[in-house]
C-alpha cells in the first residue's frame, strides 16, 4: 500500500499528475504541509485506498485561493514573471523544508528563532521563525497587498515601488533600504518579482531578483539580489488569530564586503523585521 501511495503522489502512476506545471506544482508543494495540519487536528485520515489520497488532493487543490492558467488581462510578455515567481516560491520552500544542515544562530526571549545552513555555492541563508497576535491575512495584508507602505514602518526600507501587477498573485517591485547609520552593509536596491498563494491554513510569499529593461541598475546604488527566497504564515489551531511566520532570508548583496559582515548583518535584518512587524501589528488594533 505504502509504494502505491508513493507512486501516486509522486504522479508515476498517473499521467495528469505528471503533466501539472507552474502554480500547480506550487500548489502541490503546499499539499504536504495542508495534509500535516489537516492530521493534527483530526480532520484527515488517509485510507486504505488509493482514491482517498486522490479525494484528499482534490478537496485541497478546491481551497486555494487562486486561478489556474492565464490571469485576466495578463499578456504574453509578462508570463515569464509569473512563472519566476512560481519558481522562486517552490525552490525556497525545498530550502526551507529540508532539514538537513539547519543550526540555531539566535534565540531571542521575545520569541524569535534564527537558523541558518550553507547551501550550494557556499552560501548562507538565514530562516527567521516567530509567532505574531494576527491572522494570516492581517500580515499578508501588510506585507503584499500594501507593500509599497512597508517604510512607513520598517525603518529599514527606504522605498518600495510596484513597477508592474501581473494578475492578482505576481508583482515586480523596486526596492531602496535605508542608508541610515549602522546599516552594515550600506544602501542597496533591489529589482524582484514577488508572488504569492494562499490556502485554507496557510499563505505563501515568494520572490527573486529579476530583469526588467526599461529599469536598469540605478546610479549611485549596488544592486543586490534575493535569491530564492520565501515568507510562510500560518495559523495556529491552538490560537485564535495568532500566526506562525517563517521568512527564508536568500541574498546576494553583491559589492565587496566580508562575508563575516553579511553573515552579521543579514539575521540581525530579520530581527528588525520581525520587531517592527510587531510594532505596526499592535499599532494597528489601538
């Protein structure tokens, strides 16, 4: 029974879970962590049968929030950024769900968890884990819908600017961080495609840099990269309107620094984030 399930989810046995691209892929990757909150609070058991897994699938895949194929008034050219996106979101969420070669950088009493592994390329990337008093979409709300508002709260930021909407789930933005004192790594900007998914229990940021011809690198800036890199927000059955965030922090800002520095730096960013986020979140309720 075991190699049978593993063969269908897999999509061996079955042509048309083979043939699934783009935000479909996605949004298998999200099955597993759906399955896993859906067994924890009862609600799945999977059966005897190789149809209850097909049923289980089907039932989820109707509860994403998203449209399949084309997005209304999307053209030819800007399907490139939407399948960026789709990318960007499913490679940071391989990174992150491995979990090999995880270790613990920082623990903080307000909650916070900081861990790190080397990836390809002897490169670091950072996962910021915190719990926050708000619901997926409060957080989603800030950190998407309104994202060209986000300096209005994080000092870090200087700007944020949508170049361009590709339907309602993919963006391509411009970025300035501050060039404030103790910046570490001194001003950037950056050029990203960002998308996201949602579903019944979680949601799903993801991004990376991109190219957009008519914005070229800016004079007098560095121009860094995200790699692939990814934001989860998860509700917490146990409470009410309290989310979990997971935030895969993936750069490369480029220029010519130590990367003891940027390996300083680049937590002590998420640190940040995550107390201003909390800031603006309590902020908002009064």
């Amino acid at each position: 029974m075991l190699s049978a399930v593993a063969k269908l989810c897999c999509g061996i046995s079955y042509q048309h879970l083979r043939s699934v691209t783009g935000l479909q892929r996605t949004a298998m990757a999200a099955l597993g962590q759906e399955i896993a909150h859906m067994q924890k609070r009862g609600k799945l058991c999977l059966g005897t049968r190789s149809w209850d897994v097909v049923w289980s699938w089907r039932k989820i895949s109707e509860e994403t929030e998203r449209t399949d194929g084309r997005s209304d008034g999307v053209e030819d050219t800007d399907l490139s950024y939407q399948q960026q996106g789709h990318e960007a979101l499913q490679e940071a969420l391989d990174i992150t769900r491995n979990a090999e070669g995880w270790r613990t950088e920082i623990t903080q009493d307000s909650g916070e968890v900081i861990y790190s592994k080397v990836v390809q390329g002897n490169h670091k990337v950072f996962r910021l884990e915190t719990e926050l008093d708000a619901s997926p979409d409060e957080i989603y709300e800030l950190l998407f819908v309104k994202v060209e508002e986000m300096n209005e709260w994080n000092p870090n930021i200087a700007h944020i600017k949508v170049l361009k909407h590709i339907g309602k789930e993919t963006m391509v933005t411009h970025e300035v961080s501050a060039g404030k004192a103790g910046n570490l790594i001194g001003q950037r900007d950056f050029l990203s495609v960002r998308h996201s998914l949602k579903t019944k229990h979680c949601i799903y940021l993801g991004g990376a840099a991109t190219h957009l011809e008519a914005f070229p690198p800016q004079p007098g800036f560095i121009r860094a990269e995200d790699g692939p890199m990814c934001i989860i927000i998860q509700s917490l059955p146990c409470c009410s309107g309290k989310s979990k965030l997971t935030w895969l922090l993936n750069m490369d800002v480029k220029g010519w620094l130590p990367k003891s520095l940027v390996n300083q730096a680049l937590p002590q960013a998420q640190l940040d984030f995550a107390r201003h986020l909390r800031r603006r979140l309590e902020t908002g309720r009064k």
